[in-house]
C-alpha cells in the first residue's frame, strides 16, 4: 500500500503518511527540520522496504510537506507527540529511522514507547538542536528579535524563508536530552558525517555518552555531509536498517 493516507490528531490536523506492507517490525522514517518524506534518504528506504518485503511508513511532520499544521505554531513537543501517535496506531514492534531533528523524535519516541522499539537508526541527529546548535549560531540581532517580538523570519540556503519562534525554543526545553541519562533497552546504530557542518560529528559525543540499555554503533563516514544523500551512503544506511533488522 503506497497510496497518501491521513490520520487525524484530537485537534483535527492530519499527518499524511505512506506505507508500505511487509514483514518484521514496521520501519518508521522521520524526516528533519523543514523537510517531508519525499526526500532522497525516505525514498531510498522505501525502495528498501519494497525489494526486501520490510514494513515501512514514511510521514510528514505537523506543518511540514502535505500534513497539515500552522508552522507558528510547531514544537518539538508537538512533534513528538505526533510520532507517538503513529506508532500507537501500528501493530507490532517498530524501527525509528531519524535524521536531523527526527534523531531528536527518534529519541523522545523511543524514551516514551521503548516496549515497541526494536531498534534506532539515527542519521547525524540533530538531539538538542535548538539550544545547543541554532540558537547559538543566530545573528544576535535575529535573537534579539525573537526575544523582544516572539518571532523573526530568516533566509537559510535550500530551507527558504520561514519563521523561528521564542514558543519553539521555550518549549523545547522541556525534551533537552543531553543533561540526563537516555536509557533506550534497543540497539541504536548512528550514521553520522564526519564533514556535516549543521551537525559536527563531536555533537554525538555527548549522546554517546548519556545513552544506556542497549548496544550502540556510531559509523562516521568520511566526506559526509549533513546530507548523506550519495549512493554509497544511500547503500550504508540501508544496511545499517538491515541489520537492525537481523539483530546484528
């Protein structure tokens, strides 16, 4: 089943989202900031999924691609919550395959149902992000105005212009993971590249560091970028969700 299909929150959004049937635990891709699931890496692995006869679902997150949402009003909390409920609307074990800010989702879901994981694979995760990686790393002017006026609106290259708000970086608050123990009872396999320069590879050590229950793999693949879109890289995180998959 690949057709677009919809599944209504209590405030009447709708995430949009394609499946793909097959065996095992259902491989769930979630996507990064400002980014949907028609991407190069979620198409990769629903190519996957259809040769190998894997369970996949691919989604948009509130306010990204054709799910709906107003993005003003977008938070890591939300987001969150949306991927919980996906995968509370699954059968069976499930798989998270985050990238970027959905390494952070990946994280949180996995802390909230960790009964249902049967493994993470996380591409340069973005855990944290908004305090440690962007808020440090604005203009000071553009902060002072999402101080003093909520919000401000920035041009970021392949992102276009859009909205960051106070809201969201408040909020986010509440999900930081990097100051605790994150003790996750699943095999965790981390692709992270080693030239990404919106998440440096040293932004893992500390996830490293505060991950607990379950075997960790972290591959830093040389030339990497934040992307890791090449074929070759395409190829490895295939096989990093096969072997998940085959327990290895």
């Amino acid at each position: 089943m690949t057709d677009l299909q919809h599944l209504t929150r209590p405030d009447g959004e709708t995430l949009a989202f394609k499946r793909v049937e097959g065996d095992g635990p259902t491989v769930v891709w979630i996507g990064g900031f400002r980014s949907d699931m028609e991407g190069t890496k979620a198409l990769a692995l629903d190519a996957a999924a259809r040769a190998g006869g894997w369970a996949y679902l691919r989604y948009d997150h509130f306010a990204h691609g054709v799910s709906s949402g107003d993005w003003r009003a977008a938070t890591i909390g939300r987001w969150r919550e949306d991927a919980i409920a996906l995968i509370d609307a699954l059968d069976g074990p499930v798989m998270p395959v985050g990238s970027s800010m959905g390494g952070w989702i990946a994280l949180l879901l996995a802390l909230a149902r960790p009964e249902r994981m049967a493994g993470v694979a996380l591409v340069n995760p973005a855990q944290d992000f908004t305090e440690r990686l962007m808020w440090p790393d604005l203009p000071d002017h553009v902060r002072q105005a999402i101080l003093r006026d909520g919000q401000a609106t920035i041009t970021e290259e392949g992102l276009g212009d859009y909205v960051l708000t106070r809201a969201m970086f408040e909020e986010a608050r509440r999900w930081l993971l990097l100051d605790d123990e994150i003790r996750i009872p699943a095999p965790i396999h981390i692709l992270q590249g080693r030239d990404d320069d919106v998440v440096p590879w040293r932004h893992q050590a500390r996830l490293l560091e505060r991950l607990t229950g379950g075997d960790v793999i972290l591959e830093r693949i040389e030339g990497g970028d934040h992307r890791l879109s090449s074929p070759g890289q395409l190829a490895r995180l295939v096989a990093a969700v096969e072997g998940l998959r085959a327990g290895r």
